[in-house]
C-alpha cells in the first residue's frame, strides 16, 4: 500500500491544507477514526457537496452513495487496514492495482447524481503515517474521465452495431446460399421460355422469308440465348457446390 509520511504538529497540518486544498485534482482527507478532515474545491466542483457540508462528519460516503446503506469509501477501508482483503467485494469488477503506485489500488465507477448528469470517476486512495509510523488517516483522489469514459462507449456501441450488421448480412447472404436455386431456377426457366419462343418465332421467320440475312440472324439470337442458359446453368452448379 502506498504511504504518506506527516507529522502531527500544527505547521505540518497547515501545510497539508494549503497543498490540498490548492490542489486542481478532486482530493479529500479522513483521519483515523474516519472523520473527513479535508474536501477541496475541486472536489466540491466533481462531486457537487461542498466541504461545509462533510467535513467534521463520518459522511463522506454519503456523497458517493447516497441511496444505499452505510458503506465505506477507499479511504475508509484503508484506515480500517482492509483494503486488501474487502476491495473485492466493495468495489467487484471495479477496481485494478495501481499502474503507477505498486501495491496500490484504483476503481472505476459511474455516480449518475453528481452534476452534469453524471460522471465516470476513477479514484485511488493512500495511507497517512505520522514519524512514528502510526495510521493517522487516509487521503483519496479522484479523476473526472467522464469524456473519455463517453467516448470510450460510444466507440464500443459503433463496434456493436457494426457488427451487428455485419451478423445480419451474413445471415442474409447465408440465406441466399442455401435457396439459390428457388432464386435463380424461375429465372433460368423464363429464359428458357423465352429461347423457345424465339426458335418458334424463327421458324415462322424461315418459313415466310427464306433469306439467308434472316437465317443468319436467328442463328446469332439462338446462340446468344444458348450462351446464356449455359452460363446460368455453370453458376447453378457453382452455388450448389458452395453450398
């Protein structure tokens, strides 16, 4: 677990206060029997409680999760000593260790009653030590990544519904593979009428004008039709064997 070293005299107090509450990154500070002793500007703009309103109480966890039943913070289990072994169940499927601070950790979570309809917050926490190394409270942080958080999702939802879409066209094309012939055969049947009916009218032709400038003519068009039954009836044969 990450520590920090303070000692207990009043300058050393003085000067936590300036650095914390001059600090832009959302910050508040408990002491060791849990009282919030610190809950700076930045943190009043985030979580949109003002520092009158939490420090001197045991309430900081009312700020973060107002509609449930008493429940620690970060920093509360810290000075309890069982971040280790309750960060699983208080933070599950939230929290990671620290990529910055070994033997730290960091949660991810969303508080949809914070200002601006929301916010994704990602927050880590520290222990305080005095000289002496005695527990004297526990300072947490938290970071606002609600815009990447919203862009992150809405990456995620473009994602799905590509591949949606791709998952219906393939249901789509797999579709078409397996009735391509009741497609394609009415197709084939018509064009095999219509070589029919064009060798009928042919014969009429042939019959009433034997000119060979006909004749040649209808052969051509027997042909042209011929060629394509026969390329209509390859790619039968093509899908069915995809298939």
């Amino acid at each position: 677990m990450n520590t920090t070293v303070i000692p207990l005299d009043k300058q050393s107090s003085a000067w936590l206060e300036v650095i914390v509450n001059g600090s832009p990154v959302p910050t508040f500070v408990i002491n060791s029997t849990h009282i919030v002793t610190h809950w700076n500007r930045a943190c009043e703009v985030v979580t949109g409680t003002l520092a009158v309103d939490v420090v001197g109480t045991t309430d900081a966890w009312k700020t973060f999760y107002p509609d449930k039943l008493k429940r620690p913070v970060m920093a509360d289990l810290i000075v309890d000593r069982r971040l280790e072994s309750h960060i699983g169940s208080v933070y599950y499927g939230k929290y990671r260790p620290s990529k910055i601070i070994p033997g730290s950790w960091e949660a991810t979570d969303f508080f949809p009653h914070f200002p601006d309809n929301g916010k994704w917050l990602s927050f880590s926490a520290s222990a305080l030590y005095d000289q002496d190394g005695m527990l004297v409270g526990a300072i947490e942080t938290l970071q606002d990544i609600t815009e990447h958080k919203m862009h992150e999702l809405a990456n995620q939802k473009l994602v799905e519904f590509e591949l949606r879409k791709s998952s219906e066209r393939k249901v789509e094309l797999d579709a078409i593979a397996q009735h391509h012939d009741l497609l394609l055969l009415p197709k084939l049947w018509a064009i095999n009428a219509l070589s029919s009916s064009l060798s009928a009218e042919a014969g009429m032709i042939n019959e009433e004008l034997d000119h060979s400038t006909v004749r040649k003519a209808t052969s051509m068009i027997n042909e042209h039709i011929s060629q394509v039954t026969t390329d209509i009836e390859e790619l039968l044969e093509i899908l069915r064997a995809v298939k």
